[in-house]
C-alpha cells in the first residue's frame, strides 16, 4: 500500500510588528500569493488530501486554510496539532508514526528547520533547505504509518520560485 505524506512549511510571514509572539505571527501579502499559487498547482496536479494537519501557529493555520480552500477541503477538518509547533525531527517523527492508518495522503503544515531535517531523514539525498511554502512530497511503500524510516521516495520537491517564469 502507498501512503504519501506533503510535508508543507507555512508560507511567507510577517515580522512588522515586533511585539507579537511568534506564534501569533501573520502571512505576509507575498506568503498569501504564493500559498494561493502553490496549492492551485497541487489541484492541477491531482495531489487531494485525506488528511490535512497544522502547527497551531497562526502562519501554519492561515497557509492551510488557503491550501484547503483550493483543494476542496472542509475548513472543520483541519486537525491543529499543538505538536508540531516546535517540534524536533524526532517529535515531528512521532506525530506522523501515529497517523490512522485510514489516510494515504496526509499534507502536514509546519515550520524549519524541522520540515527540511525531517523530509532529509526520509530519503538516501539531501534537500539545503524547504523554503517558505515549499512542499516535499514523500511516498512510502507501507501499510501503517507507524512503520515510516528511510524508505521514502521523494515524489517532487516544489516551491514558489520554481515555477516562477524566467
């Protein structure tokens, strides 16, 4: 059995007010375009979720709503995994290993270095760094999602400036 994880960091946020708390932090105009952008190219791609989960991060939750809202994904079924915020590549490990079994594509929001360090425990290469609404997509041969280790196979590897045009 196939189960592919979209392992998506939050899209571009904004630093303009220096008194918010990380985690309150907002997208930025050009974080709003590219996670519009990014997940009308997944709809075209024929990449649907069964399961979409978030950091609470206001950033995560915000760039999820947009991916939901493009990919005809009930807002209400957004799961927020206080977790992931935070989490080390091991934590973040954790949370995916415990994924029913039911769902064969989960797209996970989250935040670096985390996202980039987890996807590079996954495969045999090494991807520098997942950029603000990058997507690493990971497809594992497995049944149960407690079994994942260093067998994915990197589907694709997307982000906004790869398809910008030259």
């Amino acid at each position: 059995m196939t189960k592919k994880l979209y392992l998506i960091r939050h899209a571009k946020s904004s630093w303009k007010e220096a008194q918010i708390a990380d985690i309150d932090r907002p997208l930025k105009g050009r974080g709003v375009r590219d996670a519009y952008n990014s997940s009308q190219w997944l709809a075209q791609q024929d990449a649907f979720p069964d399961l979409m989960l978030s950091s609470p991060a206001t950033r995560a939750v915000h760039t999820a709503l947009i991916f939901a809202k493009n990919l005809d994904y009930a807002y209400r079924d957004i799961q927020i995994e206080k977790g992931i915020y935070e989490a080390s590549t091991a934590q973040l490990g954790q949370i995916v290993k415990q994924l029913d079994d039911r769902y064969q594509r989960v797209f996970l929001f989250g935040h670096n270095p985390t996202i980039t360090q987890f996807v590079n425990s996954c495969i045999d290469h090494r991807i520098d760094n997942v950029p603000t609404t990058g997507i690493a997509c990971l497809k594992f041969e497995l049944e149960k999602w407690a079994s994942i280790g260093k067998e994915a196979e990197l589907v694709f590897f997307d982000y906004p400036k790869r398809r910008k045009p030259k």
